[in-house]
C-alpha cells in the first residue's frame, strides 16, 4: 500500500519524534547501568552469602549495553526513516508535476519527449518506498526486541527481589534498593517504547 | 501558460512563456524564455516549482525536452530558479550558467546532475550552436550577484528583474503607454534596486548595446522607443538605500 503525501509528511515527523523520545530510553538504560555496577561493587563486597546475586547483575549489566546499543540502532533507523520519507515525498512531487505536464501537453508536437524522466521518476519513488518500508520494518522490529527484553526484566525482577530477601540483613536493604531502581527504568523504557509504538502507528506496505 | 513567439531569426528563436492562469493566486507571475536553434535550447530564468509542469507542458510545443541543453539563472530567487530540481531530473545532461556568488546557495534546490556553470563577476560570452549570448553583469540589480542576458543577433536584452514590476496575469505582453506602464514599475524599483551606483553602471553598460527589446522577467515587454523611454526614466528616479518608500 502506497502512503499518500499527507501521511508521508505525517510519518517523516513522527520518526523524528520516535528520535527525540529515545534520549529518555537511554537516560533509562545508563540508570540501569549504573545499578548494575552497583549490585556488582556490592557483590563483590558481600561475598560467598550474595553470590546467587550475581548472575542477576549480570544480565542487569548486559540489559543496559544491549538497550543503549538498540537505542542507538533505532536513532539510525529514526534517520534513515526520515530521510526516505522526505526523498518519497519530493520523488511523489515530481511525479505528480510530470503527470501534470503530461495531461496539459496532449496536443504538443514533442509531448512524449519527457516520458523518459517520468518513467524514470516513477521508478525512483517506487525504490524510495522500497526503501521506507524496509526501514519502517526495521523500526518496528527494534521497538518490538527491546519491549520484550524489558518484559525479561519484569521476571528478573521479580527472581531478584526473592534473592534480596535471602541475603544477610546488612546488605538486604541496598539490593531491594537496587532491584527497585532496575523496577522502575524497567517500567519508563517499556512505557516510552510503548509510546514510541503508539506514535508510529506502524503500517505495513 | 501563454507561450509568444518575440523573435524568429535565421539561426534562432526567442520565445516567451508568461501569463500563467493556473498558477497559485499567491505567487507572483513570471516571463520564462526559451532560446532555440533547430537543435538546441537554453531557458532563462525557468522559473519557480509550482510553475514547473505548466513550462515543461508549454516547451514541448517547440521542441523536445531532451533538446534544452542549458539552462541561465540571473540570480538565486526562487521565483527564477526554485524549480531546479525538478530540471535535474528531466534535463540531467544540462548545464546552468548562473552568477558564481550564488552557486553554494542555488544547489540547494537540487542540482545533482545538472553541471554548475559559474559565470565570473566580469560577465561572460556563451555559445550554442552557433549563436552567442552575452552575460551582462547587473550586480545589485537587485540582486549581489546578478546577469542580464544580450543577444546581439535579435537584439534583445533579457533585463531579469530590471524593468519588472508587480504585475498580474491579464498585463499585456508588450508595453504599450510606457507613461501609463509607469505607476506598475516605480516602486518596484525603488524598492527591490539597492544601489544608485549599481544602476548608473548598469544603464551605461547596456546604453552601449544596440536594443530592440528589452524583456524582463516580470511584466511587459519593452519594444523599441520605449527600451530608451525606460532606461531614460529609471535614470531619473532615484532607487535604493536611504529612500523612502510611502
């Protein structure tokens, strides 16, 4: 299905939107970065009684490399998106003016003298919306793996909280701390990427 | 699109699109030229996008598109040239001469294969299939970086903005009361020509030209007598900087 300029338009400026909400996503990700070092220096410090602990913060650690680094890859594709859909948008322009002179120059001697850039041009919009749909897929796709890595984090959460109510009572209250502080980035990244979603309205075409 | 034939030569023809009825209410309507031999066309000043398919659509009444080899910007307005991208992409073997100053600038409406021909501040001489085309400097007239276009042959000079006013699209194509025509120009020369130097220059420099027209790219064509009767009173008025406009 083709996007008509207006919705073309309308989707060039919500991937940028997508863009600009992702620095919240990343602000999110280094939180849980730095939580995850955190447990690690606690860890390390609390010794054999908190050693189930610390494949929790292992992933916790992994978690936050891989999101920022599908922050940055969606940032990319938010690019990409917005470009392709500026270049549809000036590609459906041409093509409309071509149309235009086409229909105004019927009883021209010369009329099919601009066929060739027509037939060109058409085939120009038809790559470009080749190409914005590859993207728009792409998008979709990252938005959908780090919703899903951030459901994973519900369940380590959970795992975790049980484990932090195993330790010794001297290091219980900074893990709980810590699991609390892995809950809420958890929730506000999958709340913006969820957001990120709803704005995209993702068409498939 | 109206579409005047002002000039047929031995070797050559001026022709003249104008007069736009289709055209958005909101834009000002423009002269486009065309200069064709029996295999080549060079367009001056081709005008703005929106004007674009109703020029494409008026051209191929004279000659097939793939013919306009060349293309000549007087300066970097969009009413003159914003429709560039739309020409990259029909005439890529193409090539613009336009006023070097503004080459960084005029690209920015899309020039990916058109080939950039800088003309130097002194002006220059161009051919085309015979025939030779004078790029006149008109700096600051209005524009910093600016060209007139001289035809020794048909004797035209195409003046650009010189000799425009805000005109509508029922003008006629030639001025026929120059001192009736004079309400419709004065003060868009007092207000768009900066420079009282700049306009001495220029007046003497194309004063020196035989003229039978003088075709700018707004409004009526100035045919013989009024050609002087025009250069004449914009002599006498006083343009630019430091004049009140009421």
């Amino acid at each position: 299905m083709e996007l008509n300029d207006e919705s073309r338009t309308t989707f060039f400026i919500r991937a940028v939107g997508v863009s600009a909400r992702l620095s919240a996503v990343l602000k999110e990700a280094k939180n849980i970065s730095l939580e995850a070092m955190n447990a690690k220096a606690l860890v390390a410090r609390a010794g054999e009684s908190v050693r189930t602990f610390k494949p929790i913060t292992d992933y916790m650690v992994e978690l936050s490399y891989d999101t920022i680094k599908l922050v940055e890859e969606i940032n990319t594709e938010a690019l990409n998106i917005s470009k392709s859909s500026l270049t549809a948008m000036r590609g459906s322009y041409a093509v409309s003016q071509y149309k235009k002179a086409k229909e105004n120059s019927k009883e021209a001697l010369y009329g099919d003298s601009f066929d060739k850039p027509m037939f060109n041009a058409q085939k120009d919009l038809d790559e470009f919306q080749k190409n914005l749909s590859r993207h728009t897929q792409r998008l979709h796709e990252l938005l959908q793996e780090i919703e899903t890595r951030m459901l994973a984090a519900n369940v380590v959460t959970s795992t975790s909280r049980l484990e932090a109510a195993t330790v010794s009572s001297v290091y219980q209250a900074n893990f709980e701390a810590i699991v609390g502080k892995f809950e809420v980035a958890a929730k506000n990244i999958r709340a913006t990427v969820m957001e990120c979603r709803k704005i995209l309205k993702l068409r498939r075409y | 699109m109206k579409k005047v034939k002002i000039y047929e030569g031995l070797h050559h023809e001026w022709i003249m699109f104008g007069r736009d009825v289709e055209k958005p209410e909101k834009i000002i309507d423009t002269n486009q030229y065309l200069i064709k031999t029996s295999r080549e066309g060079i367009l001056l000043d081709p005008g703005g996008i929106e004007l674009f398919s109703s020029m494409l659509a008026a051209i191929v009444h004279f000659m097939p598109v793939d013919q306009i080899t060349h293309l000549f910007a007087s300066h970097q307005d969009p009413d003159i040239i914003s429709s560039l991208g739309l020409w990259d992409k029909t005439i890529s073997h193409a090539t613009l001469h336009a006023p070097w100053l503004w080459e960084g600038f005029l690209r920015h409406y899309g020039c990916d294969s058109i080939t950039y021909a800088a003309i130097p501040d002194e002006g220059s001489i161009f051919k085309m299939d015979g025939i030779e085309l004078h790029f006149i400097p008109a700096h600051y007239m209005h524009s910093s970086g600016n060209f007139s276009v001289y035809d020794p042959v048909a004797k035209i000079l195409f003046s650009g903005d010189i000799g425009a006013g805000l005109n509508k699209v029922d003008d006629p194509m030639f001025v026929e009361d120059f001192y009736a025509h004079i309400p419709s120009i004065k003060k868009f020369h007092q207000r768009w020509m900066p420079s009282e130097r700049a306009k001495f220059a220029w007046i003497e420099r194309v004063r020196r030209l035989d003229i039978d027209m003088l075709c700018p790219q707004h409004g009526s064509i100035y045919k013989g007598e009024n050609v002087t009767r025009f250069l004449d009173w914009l002599e006498s008025i006083e343009v630019g900087i430091g004049l009140r406009i009421d």
